[in-house]
C-alpha cells in the first residue's frame, strides 16, 4: 500500500496536520494523550482496506500548531476539529468515528453536537470522570497534578497522575514487561516533547468535561463504548462502564489495557474492523 495523502487545514486557532490513506467508507480516528496521528500507524493501513481512513494530529500537538501556545484547551472546540476534519473527507455523508482516551472525549461531544455527521462511534475509555459518583475525588486529583506540575515540574506530576488511574488498592505490583512495536517505540521522543502540554492543558480541561447524558441516550444506537479487558478496576475504565450501565448497553472488551492499539494493534485492529459494522 502506497503511503498516506498529507495534508494541513486551517482552523479556528490552529492549523491541523492530518493523514488520509485506502478507500471506502470514511472512518476518522482522534488519537488520546500524546499520540497524535502517528498513534495510529499499527492499525490504519490494515483498516484502510476497507475504509478511507484519516487521522490527525490534535491542535497542539506534534505537527498541529496553535496560534496562541497558551490558548486554554477545550472538549468543544477539539470536536469541532474533528468536525472539520469530516466535512474536508467526507462532506455530505456520515462517518465512522473510533477514538481512544482523550480523543475519546472529542468523539462522545462529536456525536452529541453534529450526529448528523456520524454514523458510529466506538469511544474506548473515555476518562469522564464528571459521570461518576465520586468525581470530586478525581476533581482533586486533577488539582493535585497540577499544583505538582506548577511547583515541582513534568516528572513529578506524572507520577501523581499515574499513582490517581492505578486500580483500588494497587500496590504497583510487578507486572509482566510489554516489548512495544518498533513504531511505538520510535515515537517516544515526540510522545515526551507533547507531554507538557498534556499535563497543563488536556488534562484539566477534558478531565472537568461532563458529556450530556440524555443526548447520548437519544443517539445510543450510533454509540460503542469499550474498553481493555486489562483495565479493570483502573479509572479510565470506569466512566466507560458507568455509562454503558447507565445508557442499557454492551461494554465492549478490547485486547490490552488503555493502550492496546498500541500494545496489542492486530488483535485491536480486528475487533475495531468488526465493532465499526452496525
């Protein structure tokens, strides 16, 4: 398969770089945390073969720029990114969607302000934490990554926001060592470049986002939330679990942990290919 179109679009603040490789029916796919685009190198040619597949670079992140570097993040302006990223594939005809963490967030809010531009979303671990029952204690988690981040410096917040999405009761105990694909692993210098601006800016403005609820129980029917089988316990898979209880639905179990499209991208590859079909 020949390599992806390239490309950047102007939008409101920023200027997006985004990929589009393969044909079919477009499926766009938004990165979490510091992955952009290139997140997704482990499954997007095997998807693109039966899909027109784009990926994107979320604003501020590696090769998407801001305007303003000190511009505050927001769910809704990220989903109107991925909007846009829509309407230059595929404009007029509804899309598939599938994002993961972060970009999981943009995908539940994509589909609450324009369904009328998708026709399903698989939302894998989106850390919502406002749904559940005990958000003020994830609230004050969020305070204390970044009180840490402003006093201590990267390092340190990270370990506070690690030691926050462990499982009840964790005591880190020694795990199994994952070999990543040499794709992932190269990718490390920009995932550590990207992370200050994790931390600061995505971290607090998509973990206080609260998706609305009754718009997402209207439009169940286009929704798929997932998670990995390995994350149990662990937050990011709770605010799945609460909602798919709360909305009457499967939680779908994917391979690996939060991660796994990039830990375990065939078998993730293979389940998204299926989940992806009405």
């Amino acid at each position: 398969m020949t390599g992806p179109t390239i490309g950047s679009l102007q939008v409101h603040g920023a200027t997006l770089h985004y990929e589009v490789r393969g044909q079919g029916p477009p499926l766009l796919l938004i990165p979490g945390g510091t992955g952009g685009a290139a997140s997704f190198d482990g499954i997007a040619d095997d998807l693109a073969t039966e899909y027109t597949v784009a990926t994107y670079d979320p604003r501020g992140m590696s090769r998407s720029t801001l305007d303003d570097p000190e511009a505050e993040q927001r769910v809704a302006e990220h989903a109107d990114d991925a909007f846009r990223v829509l309407e230059l594939l595929s404009p007029g005809e509804p899309a598939r969607v599938f994002g993961a963490s972060s970009g999981a967030i943009t995908a539940l809010h994509l589909l609450t302000a324009h369904p009328e531009c998708v026709e399903r979303v698989v939302a894998h671990e989106p850390p919502v934490v406002e749904v559940l029952p005990d958000a003020s204690e994830h609230r004050a988690l969020i305070a204390r990554v970044q009180t840490t981040f402003r006093t201590q410096g990267l390092m340190p917040a990270m370990a506070v926001f690690a030691a926050g999405l462990k499982k009840d009761g964790d005591t880190t105990e020694p795990k199994a060592e994952i070999r990543l694909p040499p794709h992932a692993a190269a990718r490390a210098e920009q995932t550590m470049a990207d992370l200050p601006y994790f931390v600061g800016r995505i971290v607090p403005g998509f973990m206080s986002y609260a998706p609305d609820i009754h718009r997402l129980e209207a439009l169940s029917d286009r929704l798929v939330l997932a998670c990995g089988q390995d994350s149990r316990g662990e937050l990011p898979y709770r605010p799945a679990a609460f909602l798919a209880e709360r909305l009457g639905m499967e939680l779908r179990h994917f391979p690996g942990g939060h991660t796994g499209l990039t830990t375990h991208p065939a078998e993730f590859s293979e389940l998204l290919r299926k989940t992806l079909r009405p």
